[in-house]
C-alpha cells in the first residue's frame, strides 16, 4: 500500500520485481548492485568513510545547482520522457541567473576549482 510494487519495477523491471516482490527472497548486495538499486557497494568498514567522502564531494557543489538536479532526476519518475526533458530544460535555463553557474563556467575554463556562493 505503500507504492513499493510501483516503483520498483520501475527501478529495476518487471521480471525481478515479481521474483522479489513474489518470493520476499532476500537479495545481496551484488544483486541489488546489479539491479540499480544502489550505486555502489562497499565491505562493512568502508560504508561510512565512503558515505562521508561522497557527502562532501556534493557538500562542495553549488547548493542550488545540486538540488536542481535532485528535483530533476526525483521528478523523472513522475513523468513522461517528454514532461521531464521540458522540466530538465527549464531548470537548466534557470541556472543561468544564478552567480554559481558563471562560477563554475569561469572555473572550469580557468582550471581551477570553483568558489561557489549558493547564490
């Protein structure tokens, strides 16, 4: 009742959602790798200082560029390609009026690592 059903065979197919939703089988970590339902996998002492370096690298981004993208790649999954490829455009033009877009414009042309505002 909770949409479980619906966005999983969206995330991973029709044929491995009815095993996993048919079965309750539990899947591994390899297996869920495989299926896209994580995007990495780590052994157990590595969990955290990876989680840790991956939330920096993203705490180094432009706060507003960064939840653009959230919002983009969190609405593809309550669109059509077509609805979401106008949403994506539409942020992205949105980019524009933002100082860290140049920021990061003039960083990458100058080769060297971008000072964002959030603004």
């Amino acid at each position: 009742g909770a949409g479980g059903t619906q966005r999983l065979v969206r995330a991973v197919g029709k044929s491995v959602a009815m095993e996993m939703v048919l079965t309750g089988n539990p899947i591994t970590a390899q297996q869920a790798l495989q299926a896209g339902l994580v995007s990495k996998v780590f052994p157990p002492d590595q969990v955290v200082g990876e989680a840790i370096r991956t939330a920096e690298k993203i705490a180094g981004l432009s706060k507003l560029v960064v939840a653009m993208a959230k919002e983009a790649v969190n609405a593809s999954q309550e669109m059509t390609l077509r609805e979401g490829l106008r949403f994506e455009k539409r942020l992205f033009h949105a980019t524009f009026a933002t100082d860290d877009r140049k920021e990061g414009m003039a960083a990458f042309v100058e080769k060297r690592p971008a000072k964002f505002t959030d603004s």
